[in-house]
C-alpha cells in the first residue's frame, strides 16, 4: 500500500509517499481502507522532528484521523463487517492507504457525510468534546472563552459549547476567520491583533480552551470567573510559565491539562463510546440542519500535501485540511 512518510525531521520537502506493508488485522482489530485522512498541528511538529509517535504506532506514518471503508476484520471482531463507511483517532499512521484499528475506536460514518467530512471530525470533535463536557463540565449559561476559534478545534468547540447553551467567545487575529466563525455559534469575537483578549473578554468567563500556553496563563487567571476551569490544549507560544498561587486559591479555579494521543486503549475507547452516543447524532439533519458539522476549508490529493502542511503553517486555514487519496 502506498503511505505518507517523513524522510527525516524538517520542512514540507521531508513529505513523501512510499510503498509499505500493507498491515494485518489481529484479534479484535480492523483494517480500514482509507479514503480521506486529516492533518492536524501534531502531524507538523512530528514533521520538524518534536513530536514522536506513541508507542504502538508507526514512527515514521504520520495522521491521527481517517474515513474509509472497513476491508478486513480479525478473529473475534462482532461490531464491523466489511464495506462499512467508519471513521476515527489513531496515535499515528492514518495518512497511509489501510490502518489497523480496535474495534472499539472505530465510529460508523454518517450516511448523510462524505469521506473527506468524516475525516475532519475524530480529532478536533473529540478533543473539543472531552475538554469542554468531561474535563471543564461546561454548562448552560456559563461564558467559554475559545483561542484559535477558527481552526479545527475551535470551529468544533464553538460548536458544542453553543449546543451545550453556552455563551462563545472566541479570539484570532484575523477578522475574516472571526466573522466566519460566527455562523458556527461564536456570539464575541475578539481580534487579538488590535486588543489583548484579556481587555476585551467582558464579564467574567466560567472555562477557557488554551492552545497558547505560558504567555496567556496569568492573563486566564484574571478573566476566570470563580470556580472556573482552564483546559490547556496546547502549547503555541510557550511551555513555562509563573502561576499566582492565591489568585487560584482565592476564586477555587482548576487548571487542567488534556491531550489525547498518549492516553491508552480503554481510555480512548470510553471516549469513543460516550461521544458517540451523545454527539454523533447530531450530525444527521433529521429534518433540519444539523447541529454539528465538520468544517473542511480545502483538500488535497495526498501527493501534494505537502501544499496542506505549508497552509497550517501560515495560519491560513479556517477548520479542516484534509488529504484523499485518488
């Protein structure tokens, strides 16, 4: 089967599609063929050399979510058959032609939703999912403050905090993704080229999503509400930072870490199972427009996506890349 494969640690030109082996399903698992596969920020540190594959995982196939078509199942396997449309998070390996899945990390692909769509979901609804309702309880009525509102987790978070009844605030430094993101439930956007977002936040917020890291530590403290809950997600602009003990003790504020790479099978599968029981249905319209959607910005042919890593990179895209394969 043909893969993507990184040649060495550095920029797009590391970028190649090889001939690899094609895997073998064991007991319990699934080989699905396929067919779209998105990238995402790991994928790009991964690239420069940063980010290595969890244990388990190809080290040198990069991707993290897939849609396709289940082709062969092992011993054992009783919730897939072949031919069926499925989606889902892998450690690594999804930008390959088949991968090798549990059975239980697999979700079925809505009928009403393309490869490509499939495949612009797993990672940024998950990790939107598990941050806002299972580590920050997020609920109705409280005010959620979203950085980055307008790449993939953002476009989701803002998603479901408006479904869970939340007041969305989201910030980036670029207008354009700002006024698009208001059709996927943003109420405030803050454009933080002009305004810090700690001067422009308002009220008091209840839970903050956090990719900057560091910088923006002592400014979330400021803006949290009490009892309030910041879920960091990432690191972009730092990893070290000074925490003012009595503000956290003072207004009771939680911060909280989240990544979902590393964590191991039976935590992966509980998320799954959850997320597909209260969220996977609301991507079918059911007489009305969904309540979620996937939102894909371009895709690419898998030979040049090395065209999608330079995108992200520049902080062009609004939601989803996503590679197919022709």
């Amino acid at each position: 089967m043909r893969a993507i494969v990184y040649t060495g640690a550095g920029g797009p030109e590391v970028i190649a599609i090889r001939e690899v082996t094609t895997p073998t399903p064991g007991a319990g698992e699934v080989r699905v063929r396929v067919k779209a596969a998105g990238l995402n920020r790991a994928d790009i540190y991964q690239r420069r050399g940063g980010y290595s594959a969890p244990p388990g995982w190809p080290a040198d196939i990069p991707g993290l979510e897939y849609a396709g078509d289940v082709d062969a199942v092992g011993p054992g396997v009783t919730r897939w058959r072949p031919g069926d449309r499925v989606m889902g998070l892998v450690g690594g390996g999804g930008q390959a032609e088949a991968v090798v899945v549990r059975q239980e990390e697999i979700l079925p692909l809505p009928p009403s939703l393309s490869y490509v769509e499939g495949a612009a979901i797993p990672e940024v609804f998950y990790t939107a999912y598990d941050a806002l309702v299972t580590r920050a309880r997020l609920a109705a009525g409280e005010r959620v403050l979203i950085h980055a509102v307008g790449s993939g987790v953002g476009t989701a978070a803002a998603q479901i905090a408006k479904h869970l009844g939340a007041t969305v605030i989201g910030t980036s430094r670029s207008p354009e993704k700002l006024a698009r993101a208001r059709a996927y439930g943003v109420d405030v956007g803050i454009d933080t080229s002009r305004t810090a977002f700690e001067d422009a936040v308002g009220d008091p917020v209840h839970v903050v999503l956090d990719v900057l890291g560091a910088p923006a530590l002592a400014p979330h403290l400021s803006v949290l509400a009490p009892r309030g809950r910041l879920v960091i997600l990432g690191l972009m602009a730092g990893r070290r930072g000074e925490v003012d003990l009595e503000r956290l003790l003072h207004k009771r504020l939680e911060v909280i870490g989240s990544v979902l790479r590393s964590r191991g099978p039976e935590e992966r599968a509980a998320l799954v199972a959850e997320f597909a029981k209260r969220m996977l249905p609301l991507f079918e319209s059911n007489g009305g427009p969904p309540k979620l959607r996937p939102v894909v910005e371009r895709t690419y042919p898998m030979d040049r996506l090395g065209e999608a890593h330079a995108v992200m990179e520049r902080n062009e895209n609004f939601g989803k890349l996503v590679g197919r394969w022709e």
